[in-house]
C-alpha cells in the first residue's frame, strides 16, 4: 500500500474491512466517496504458453504494446520462426518486445491507463485512496477515497461553506396570542411529531460563517473528525473528482470518465443499513423508521433531517411536496362539501325536474342522418341529475375559491404557512441566506464538443490522420485544450433547427392523437346508431365517451414516456455548457411536451366540443356522411368531469404509482442477471463473506435528478387547478394520491437509490415560476370553464332576465328552439319512425329563431345577451381575483417578519463577534509589545551597569579617548 493505495495482489492476507463497511482497512478512516468500474485482464501475452503470466528466462525486459497498427514509415518488427504472432522483437532494439493486442484488449489496456493517471492525480490533490485487488480475469473493482483534514478545510474554505462559530445568539419568538397559538398547536400535533435527534436549546443558534483557515479558532470545532458531516465531506470530494482532469482522450473529470465507460459509477455511500438486527442507529435508518414506511404516513416529514442527509436541494422538494399536500387538504374539504350540495339539492333542482318529467313532450331532432330516430328529452334524465352534482351554484364559489387558494399558495398565507415564507425561514435555518451560485464546470459533452472545434480549427482530428506520435498529439490536445474559446451559436445553430422542428412535430403529433380519437367516437357512434340491438343504441353515449376517454389515457401514457426520452436529446444536442442549463432547457422541453400531451383532450371537451355543429338542416359535416359530435343534453360539463378524473387518476394510479414502483425493481434485477452473467464464477479470496456497504449501495439504481418527481406533481397540480370547476373531488384524490406519493419517494430515497450528491440551493429553481404560470392561467381556464362550458350564465340570464317570476321554472323550454322536420335534407329523414303522431317540429338545445320568424334559424337576441354575460363574467371573475390577490400580497410580506429580524441581528451578531475577535487580537500583540519593550528596558539597564564595570576596570590598561562606551540594544519579534 503506498499512500493508501492498494497494488494488486501485494501480499496472500487482506486484512478484512469493518462490518460497517464505511471506512478503510484501518478502521479509522472515513470511506467518503466511492468508484466502480469493471476490469478485464488480457489473458494471452504469447510464449511460453498460452495464457501464462510468466515472461520466460531471459526475456525481454521491456515491451511494446501495440494494436496491430503502425504508423507510417515505421519498421515492420520480425516475427519469430515458432510460429508465434503474438510475441515479436523489434529490430534494432534487442530486448524489447511487441505484444499484439486485439482491439479489446487495447481498449482495456487504455481504460487502465487512464484510471492509474486520474487516481494519481486524486493521490497529488491530496485525497487518500484504497484500492480492491484485482484477483479475478474479470470482475467489479471500487476505490474507495478519504479526504483529510486539510483537504476538507481548503475546500471547505474555496467553496465558502457556511459552518458554525462558538458564539451562539438567542432566537427570538413570537409574542402574544400568536405565541399562545403556537404553543397549542405544538401541543395538539405532538403525536404527529416524527421521533428524531433535536437541539438541545432550540432558543439558540449557532453563529454561521464561511470556513476560512485563518479563523480557524473561531469555529465550534470539537472533532476534525465529525466538524463535517457526511453530506458536505461527500460534496467537497466531489467537486476534487469534477475538476480533476487527466491527458488521456482529455478527460475533464469524472464525468467524462463516466461517459467514456472508464468508470463504472461514483457515488457517496449510505450511513449503513437501514434494517437489520444490529443496535447501531445511523441516520438513513432513523430515516426509514420515522419517514420512509407507510406505517407513520400520518407524521410530519422530519425535513431537517432529510436536509441534513441528502443536501438542500432535495431537503427542500419534499418541503415543498409537504407544504403541497397540507394546503390541498382545505381544498379537500371544500370541495366534499360542493358534491354534498349537489348530491342533497338534486331532488329540488328544477331544471333536472323537467328535464325528467315525462310530461314535457320535447321531441327532439335525430342524432344522425336517416337510422336515427326522434327522441324524448325525459330519456336523458339520468344525464341531467349527474350532471347537477358538478353543475351547479357551488361550482361557482368552489372555482373562485380555487383560484384564489392557488394565488394564495404562492403570495400569501391561510391556515398555513405558504411557499415563499416557508422557504425563506428554511434559507434562514439552513444558512442559505447569502448564498452565491457556485462556478459549475462545464458538461463532458460540452468539452469534448469545445475540443473537437479548436482540433478542426487547427486541423487535427481526434482520429490523428497525420501519424502524429501520441506525446506529440497530446501535447497538441493540452494546448489547444487551455486557449479561451466557446462555443458560439453558429455552432448550436443545427441544434436549434432541430429543436424546433422536433417539438413542433411532436405538438401536431399529440394534435393528430386527439384528433384521431375523435374520429374514432364520430365513427363509432355512427356505427352503435345502425345497430338493431335496442340496449346498444341506447348506450350509444355512454360506450363512446367511457371507450374513448380509456384510450385517451393509454396515448397518453406512452407519449408520455416517448416526450420525456425526446426532451432528453433534444437537449444534449443543444450543447449546454453547464448541468443547471441543462436541466432547465430540459425542464421546459419536457414540461410543454408533457403539458400538450395530457391537457389536449381536456381541452377539446371543455372548448370545442359541440361548438362546431351547426344546426339541423345543416349540420357540419367530418367526411363524408359523418357529423360532428354534440355534448349530451346536460351540456359537455359532465363528459369533462368523466375525461378529467380517468386521466388524472389513471396517470397518478399507473404512472406515478405503478412505473415508479416497478420499473426500478426490474432495472435493478436485469442489472444484477447482467452482472452474474458477464462476471466468470472464480473464488476471491480477498474479499469477505458479507457484503460492503459499497458492494449494497453499487446494485441500487443511480439518481438521476428530481426533474420526474416534480413533473408528476407540476401535472397533478394542473389537474387540480385548471378544471377544477368540472370535478369538485380532484383535489381530495390528489390529497390521496400525495400521502402516498410522499412516503413512496421516501422510501425510493433512503432504500432503492444510490446516496444523491448534497446539493445547496435556495430555491426550488425553475419549477417556482411554472408553478406560478399554471396558476395564473387556471384563473383564466376556470372561468371561461363556469362561462362557456357550463349552464350557469344561461340560468342566471333566464332567472333574472326572462324568468316572469324570478324563477327557473320553463328554463329547458327557453333553451330549446324549433325546427321545422320538412326543412330536413333528402334523405337525412328517418326512416321507420317509432313515434305515432306525425312530428312536424323537433327540438335542438341553441338560440335560434323559430322557423315561423322572418329571420328563422339565425342566433336570436337571447344568444347575443347570453354570450355578452359570458364575457363579462370572465373578465369580471379574472378581475376579482386578480383584486384578492393583489390584496393579500400588500398585507402580507413574503418574508415572515420574525425572519427578517432574526437575518438582520445575525448580521449585527457577526459583525459584533468579528469586532470582538479583532479588538481582542489587537489588545493581546500590543501586550506583546508593551512586554517586549519592559523586557528590553531592563535589559538594557543591567546590560549598562554590567559594562560600565567591565569599562571601568579595562579602562586602567586601555580607556577610550572620548570615554564613550557602546550599548547593544536586543531584538523582538514584531507579532
């Protein structure tokens, strides 16, 4: 082992590692990173014998390894006259030989020497590795890294991390009643508590600042060892493992190692199991007992614990997917009890009552051409009742309350504390206040793409036609690699192109889907209509909207996963220069794509279905024979409601439960069969009978970013916002769904991932502002829903305008015109009519003018009044809420005002301790001073007194002739 790193196979006895798996083979040492990779030993090198390790007597001391190819103008090396191609000499150079490598071995052989180069440069940067032998022909080997204290302390004081100082200041707390409220409700959530660690005095709060090695003194250091915690020991590594470069293929990190398959993985490790017989708590299985399980769903999340653990970025998603969940619960409530008044007022709803009442002989008009009959409107009555529980005066107070609890969610505060103040209490705790964006090193893709540009302005390729010798070309390769170039937009501009013709594909793409569907129902609509089957005509609505709506959802589905992989290419051929660009062009891309996808269908019921029919005697026509479809006569709210709540429950049952649940399990699996199958079965008397903690955390699935768990709830969000006027329940079966949701990404955390790399961050990043868009646009949609797609503007126009006593009593009758059954086209009259009376006037619900009128079937004044309602209700209602909003904000900062004054006395604390520190430094050098300068006064003195006597009794034989004598003063030190 030299400089802990482990050689091959030095020695027959390893000592073996602890149990826990999380240190060296010392015992002492902390493991705070981890490398994986697979290795390959080449197991042919020619004589003597094949497959023999062992040079033979006398054999060359050194060798050439080559592929096969050679250069121009090079000597052919002389093969031997044994027969043997594998072992040549070179002419001209004896004792050196050539081994031929098959051009997998020669990749093998590349891969290793890059990985001795990068880890010795991790050895000069002063991380300390530990190595696995390599006992196998081919296997999995980890390196295992340690970083000491003086690596920790450099890089903790370059990154400018936040760590405590010994002086503690008072938090102060609130006062009055709103302490008295706090104090109940710690009281009554009490059991609710997760059972994990807190401060002992959460009165007080250690005093943060940036790590400097020069205040060294400052900080409340009481072990070198446990000063950082894993997250931030794991972080400094990993940013030592980003900006490490090797020459070799110009390697910029270990994410170009990565993708260039050098290494396998690199990852933090877990804080050990997090089940097991063993008494040892650690923090992943305080996690999992108090977090992680379905049996505590009911407990708040211990977010500071999970902040501690997996870094703030994650800390503050579940944060934010708590505070989610908690304001969807009165939004629950409120909307159980906009269902309840439709379900009680359904037997005194007086439109349904006539509508139902068979009394009312409304012949209606056919629903198809020639094999459709005329129709009674009492035959839709259960329509009309269902349609009464989503459709009524509730539904107006329910949308504005929607409205303004989404503004409310993100400006001001309820019953709960919102977004924006919660955050920056949490930026205020967690130390974020103040925080600079970090430098991020540019994407392996980026530099390769930024090398292969100045390379072909230099022409020189990474193929290096010219025959260059390899130091040659890498010398090339280091120079051209530090000359200040970028790339410019002529350079993306073939991936802007792509971009856009790509994602506008792909929209008309979800456009052809939706519109195939309609087909789809148009057609088999028609079909069902020619059936001789009574039962099947009379289900006609019913199996054409539930068998579309299904197939909606499965399109839905898989275009969902098409658009996420799409959105993913899309963007790496963007080129982004950093991870943050990246992942928020892939944000957007994704997030239209997906937004397209799931909200086309929703949006053709809500605004375009039956709007486009015409009228009878002339009907707008798809094809050929084929009219367009019309909304059921309790109007299209109630198909809405039936197409919103099976996609937006079978997205969160399948995709968000199901796919989420298997499809790591099967990753997991194929990557355990792929392993056991490409790995020889051969004894390793190295390693030990249980597995490591990095051999445990190595078969779970990597993390690969929070983008998916934010996409699910950004949807489900829009869900429960925008259409929320058709579906009152939308909101509880997302507060359902979200109590799951919490506890399943839990467990997917702290069981099936990899540990994540810590992560700081103020903010939720670009999500906030999407989050902000779909809630100002869902004032937009839900009032145009209450406006356009629902009855409730005809009913208010009719009560309070046509209504001769101020009730609804004639409504159905005022919103059904004539039409006169001669007026019908040839051959569009049914054929073998069911009804005995001769019909001579049908009905059809619009505002039309009678057939007797001069102007007849044109719009009547009653159309014009009722859509000027409509538009002033959507302005009006946009207004308001607008207002609420406006308001609120004014009252309510969003910045809590404790947390303001706690950031400004921190302040005032630091500047105060630094004074202190700095006036006690200059007290303590200037009684170094006033001692040195008594000490030298003295000194002095006795010095004089000494020489004058040794003068005096010199001066007998030899006195100066001035009687001058010469005093030497001492030296000090200037501190």
């Amino acid at each position: 082992i030299i400089n802990n790193y482990l050689e091959g196979t030095q020695g027959v006895a390893v000592e073996k590692a602890t149990q826990s798996g999380m240190h060296f083979r010392d015992r002492k040492r902390k493991v705070d990173y981890v490398l994986a990779y697979h290795y390959r030993k080449r197991l042919s090198r020619g004589p003597p014998g094949v497959g023999s390790p062992e040079r033979s007597h006398g054999s060359p001391s050194l060798a050439l390894v080559s592929n096969g190819a050679t250069g121009k103008g090079c000597v052919e090396p002389q093969q031997h006259v044994d027969g043997h191609q594998a072992l040549q000499e070179w002419p001209g150079l004896p004792g050196v030989e050539v081994i031929e490598l098959s051009p997998l071995d020669a990749l093998e052989e590349e891969k290793r020497l890059q990985r001795e180069e990068y880890e010795h440069n991790l050895v000069e940067a002063g991380l300390e590795i530990e190595k696995d032998p390599e006992n196998k022909s081919q296997g999995l080997s980890f390196v295992r890294i340690h970083a000491p204290w003086q690596v920790l302390s450099r890089e903790a004081e370059l990154l400018k991390i936040k760590m405590p100082t010994k002086k503690m200041y008072e938090i102060t707390e609130e006062k009055g009643i709103l302490k008295t409220l706090n104090e109940m409700w710690c009281k009554l959530t009490e059991p609710l508590q997760p059972q994990v660690p807190q401060k002992e005095n959460t009165k007080m709060k250690n005093l943060s600042y940036p790590f400097s090695r020069e205040k060294i003194h400052l900080y409340n250091i009481k072990d070198k060892d446990t000063f950082f915690d894993n997250a931030t020991r794991s972080r400094i590594v990993r940013e030592i493992l980003k900006r490490t470069s090797s020459k070799a293929r110009n390697s910029m990190g270990i994410g170009t190692l990565i993708a260039n398959n050098v290494y396998d993985a690199a990852y933090p490790l877990h804080d050990g199991e997090y089940e097991g017989q063993n008494d040892d708590m650690n923090e992943r299985k305080l996690l999992y007992q108090e977090w992680a399980r379905y049996g505590v769903f009911y407990k708040f999340q211990p977010i500071h614990l999970i902040r501690k653990y997996f870094g703030e970025k994650i800390g503050l998603y579940f944060a934010w997917l708590g505070l989610y969940t908690e304001f969807l619960i009165p939004s629950s409530v409120v909307g159980i009890i906009v269902f309840l008044y439709g379900c009680i007022t359904i037997e005194s709803d007086i439109p349904s009552k006539e509508m139902c009442d068979q009394r009312n002989a409304f012949t209606m008009c056919p629903l198809c051409d020639k094999f459709c009959d005329y129709w009674n409107l009492s035959s839709a009555c259960a329509t009309a009742r269902a349609s009464h529980l989503f459709d009524n005066p509730a539904t107006v107070f329910f949308s504005i309350f929607m409205a303004v609890w989404v503004l409310f969610f993100f400006k001001a505060t309820m019953f709960l504390e919102q977004w924006k103040r919660l955050q920056m209490r949490l930026s205020y705790f967690w130390d974020l206040t103040g925080l600079e964006e970090e430098e991020e090193h540019p994407r392996p893709e980026y530099e390769t793409k930024l090398l292969q540009k100045k390379l072909k302005n230099k022409n020189i390729t990474t193929e290096n036609p010219n025959g260059l010798c390899h130091a040659c070309y890498f010398v090339c390769v280091f120079c051209l690699q530090h000359e200040k170039e970028k790339l410019t937009w002529s350079d993306r501009m073939p991936g802007y192109v792509a971009n856009f013709g790509l994602i506008l594909f792909m929209v008309m793409l979800t456009f052809s889907a939706v519109f195939g569907v309609i087909v789809y129902r148009i057609t088999t609509a028609a079909a069902l209509s020619y059936s001789t089957n009574e039962t099947t005509r009379s289900n006609v609505r019913v199996t054409v909207t539930a068998t579309a709506v299904i197939i909606n959802l499965v399109v839905i589905l898989i275009l969902d996963e098409i658009y996420g992989a799409v959105a993913k290419w899309l963007t790496e051929i963007e080129i982004p220069k950093t991870e943050k660009t990246f992942e928020e062009r892939l944000i957007l891309k994704a997030f239209l794509l997906k937004f397209v996808n799931s909200y086309a269908p929703i949006f053709y019921v809500a605004f375009f279905k039956g709007r486009f029919v015409g009228r009878p005697g002339r009907y707008v026509y798809m094809f050929e024979g084929y009219r367009m479809e019309e909304c059921a006569p309790g109007g299209c709210l109630m198909e809405l409601c039936i197409q919103l709540s099976i996609i937006m429950l079978g997205k969160q049952l399948i995709q968000n439960n199901l796919f989420e649940i298997g499809i790591p399990k099967l990753k997991k699996l194929f990557r355990k069969l792929k392993d056991e199958r490409t790995e020889p079965k051969e004894m390793d008397t190295n390693q030990s009978k249980d597995p490591q903690q990095w051999d445990l955390d190595y078969i779970l699935e990597p993390f690969t970013g929070l983008t998916p768990e934010y996409m699910e709830m950004i949807i489900q969000f829009g869900f429960v916002t925008l259409f929320v006027a058709s579906f009152p329940l939308a909101p509880l079966f997302a507060l359902l769904n979200n109590i799951i949701e919490v506890r399943l990404d839990a467990k997917k955390f702290v069981t099936e991932l990899r540990r994540p790399d810590a992560v700081r961050a103020k903010d939720i990043g670009i999500w906030y502002n999407i989050l902000s868009g779909i809630g100002k646009l869902s004032v937009i949609i839900n009032a145009f829903v209450i406006a356009v797609t629902s009855d409730f503007i005809p009913r208010l126009m009719y009560q309070y305008a046509y209504s001769q006593n101020g009730t609804m009593h004639g409504f159905i009758n005022h919103t059904l015109s004539y039409f006169n059954v001669s007026h019908l086209k040839a051959g569009t009259q049914p054929q073998n009519s069911l009804f005995a009376q001769d019909v001579l006037f049908c009905r059809f619900k619009d505002y039309r003018e009678p057939p007797w009128s001069p102007n007849q079937y044109e719009f009547s004044k009653q159309y014009w009044a009722v859509l000027s309602a409509r538009l002033a209700f959507v302005i009006l209602f946009q207004n308001l809420v607008m207002f609420l909003s406006v308001l609120v904000d004014w009252m309510i900062p969003d910045i809590p005002k404790e947390i303001s004054q706690q950031i400004k006395k921190e302040k005032t604390v630091l500047v105060d301790f630094f004074l202190k520190e700095e006036h006690e430094k200059l007290k303590l050098i200037e009684s170094f001073i006033a001692h040195d300068r008594r000490k030298h006064k003295s000194g002095t003195k006795s010095e004089t007194k000494s020489r004058r006597s040794r003068a005096a009794s010199f001066s007998q034989f030899n006195r100066s002739p001035k009687g001058s004598f010469t005093s030497f003063s001492s030296q000090h030190t200037v501190v």
